[in-house]
C-alpha cells in the first residue's frame, strides 16, 4: 500500500529520544515505524501514536545484525510503499573503566552505535529517493572525553567522521546525511544505575550545575532538531553534526 504521508523509520523508539523523535514525526504527519529490539516497548508506541488518529507500524529490530535490518526496511516498503527518513538512533552507553574492559564489551557497543549504522542506512538508501535524509543521534561524546565510555566515544567519534564521507558518497542520490549531537537528556537509559552523571539527585544537581542552560533535555529537545533536519527546510545541509546541549560543552 502506498501511502500519501512521507515515512520515517525511527531505531531504538521504544523508549527514551527515540520515543520522542516518533511522537514529534507522528504529529508532523509522517508514517512512524517504530523499531526496537524490545517489541513489546514498540507495540506501546505504535499505540500512543495511534490514538492521536496517526500511522504506525511496530518492527522488532536488532540494528547490530543485518538480516534484522533488512527485514526492518522491507516490512516498512511492504506496509507503507516507501521510506523518506531514516533515524538512527538506538545505542548503548555502559559505563565500564578501560582497564575492566573486556573485549566483547567493546564489540557490543561498537556493533550496536556503529556498525548499525552502516546496515541501516545500506539497507535504508536502497529504497530511498532524492530528497531522501538520513539522522543519526551521535553524542557530546563523539566531540569530548567522558571517563568510564571509551568505547561509546570511539563509537560515536566514529559516526562524525563516518558522515562526512557518506554525505559526499549520498549527495549525488540527492540524500542527505546529518548527526544530532545529544548532551544530558533525561530518559530510561540515562537514569540506570550505571550512569555516574544521573543515577542519584545529587549527581543530577551536579550535572545540571555544569549545564549553562540549567536542566536536562528532554527527548522532545531533540525530536526538534531531528525533525528540522529530516525536513526540506534543511535540504543544503548534509555531512553535519548538530550540537543540541544546552551548552554543556562551550566551556
Ligand atoms: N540520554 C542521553 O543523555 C544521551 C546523550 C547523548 C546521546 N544519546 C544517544 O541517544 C540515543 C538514545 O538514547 P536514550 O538515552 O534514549 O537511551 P534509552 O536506553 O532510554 O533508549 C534506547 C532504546 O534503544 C533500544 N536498543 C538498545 N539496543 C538496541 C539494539 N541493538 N537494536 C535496537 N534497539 C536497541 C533500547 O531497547 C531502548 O528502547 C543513543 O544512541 C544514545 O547514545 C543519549
């Protein structure tokens, strides 16, 4: 069935940014395919976009292999007709000390942040047309050091670098591809217990007191950015990493 509607696949959306980014896209009008490795957490949000009189389809997706990924683009083309964004969002952030770091740890994060978005956006682009956009959902980590998350930098350094070469490869497609950079946003998996910056309220009033703009973001902060990047107002932008932090690294 072919659908009137432009249509986003948005990774990792069963909770957390991703969450928001397909609320914000739902509203906006497009066609959401909610994608998580957890279904159940999917199926909720197809549902609350549901109920706001909006499309969705819930795809249970590991994007770290590639036969998932491929299925996930494939259900999307057999449901909607087409695909008009891709949103690479779902990642992993365990804090782990370099010197405890074990070799599998470092894959796991390297697959599921990086490589991820290699398969995705393969698979995605094969379907896309011109006018088609990519947005990756990197991090302040790819930009500045944080103890305890050397393979989450290197994994996300990886994907500002990765873009770059990709935008030059996509632009003669006429898609293109851009990275928002997150700073400390407030969702599930910023809040595990792992998480040295938020894991209590004193180590949140510590984080927020480093913040010139004072509080966390929230998912929506970043569904903003996502969705202006996606959009046509954005069509001469392509190989950029988008810094949504409320300052936290200007100093
Ligand atoms: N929260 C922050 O402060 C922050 C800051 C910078 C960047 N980010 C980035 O934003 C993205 C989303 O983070 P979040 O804070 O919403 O996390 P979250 O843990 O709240 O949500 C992430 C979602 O991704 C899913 N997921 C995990 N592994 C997956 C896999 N292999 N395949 C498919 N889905 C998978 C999870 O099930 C979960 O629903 C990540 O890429 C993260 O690195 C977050």
């Amino acid at each position: 069935m072919d659908t009137q509607e432009k249509v986003v696949i948005v990774t990792g959306s069963g909770k957390g940014i991703g969450r928001g980014v397909a609320h914000t896209f739902a509203k906006e009008g497009y066609s959401v395919v909610v994608s998580d490795i957890n279904y159940e957490e999917c199926l909720t949000v197809v549902s609350e976009i549901e109920a706001l009189g909006k499309k969705a389809l819930a795809v249970k997706c590991d994007v770290s292999l590639k036969a998932e990924v491929e299925n996930l683009v494939t259900e999307t083309i057999n449901k909607f007709g087409r695909l008009d964004v891709l949103v690479n969002n779902a990642g992993i952030f365990p804090f782990i000390p370099f010197m405890e770091m074990t070799e599998e740890n470092w894959d796991k994060v390297i697959d599921v942040n990086l490589k991820s978005i290699f398969l995705c956006s393969q698979a995605a682009v094969k379907n896309m047309k011109a006018g088609g956009k990519i947005v990756n959902i990197s991090s302040i980590a790819g930009l500045i050091g944080f103890a305890g998350l050397t393979h989450y930098c290197a994994s996300k350094g990886g994907m500002n670098g990765m873009i770059r070469a990709l935008a030059l490869e996509l632009a003669e497609k006429k898609i293109n591809v851009n990275n928002v950079a997150p700073g400390a946003i407030d969702t599930p998996g910023a809040s595990q217990p792992d998480q040295p910056r938020t894991a209590t309220e004193e180590l949140r009033k510590q984080t927020i007191a480093i913040i010139p703009l004072a509080r966390y973001g929230q998912p929506e902060d970043i569904a903003n950015a996502v969705l202006f990047l996606a959009s046509d107002k954005a069509d001469y932008i392509t190989g950029q990493t988008l810094v949504v932090d409320g300052g936290f690294i200007l100093r």
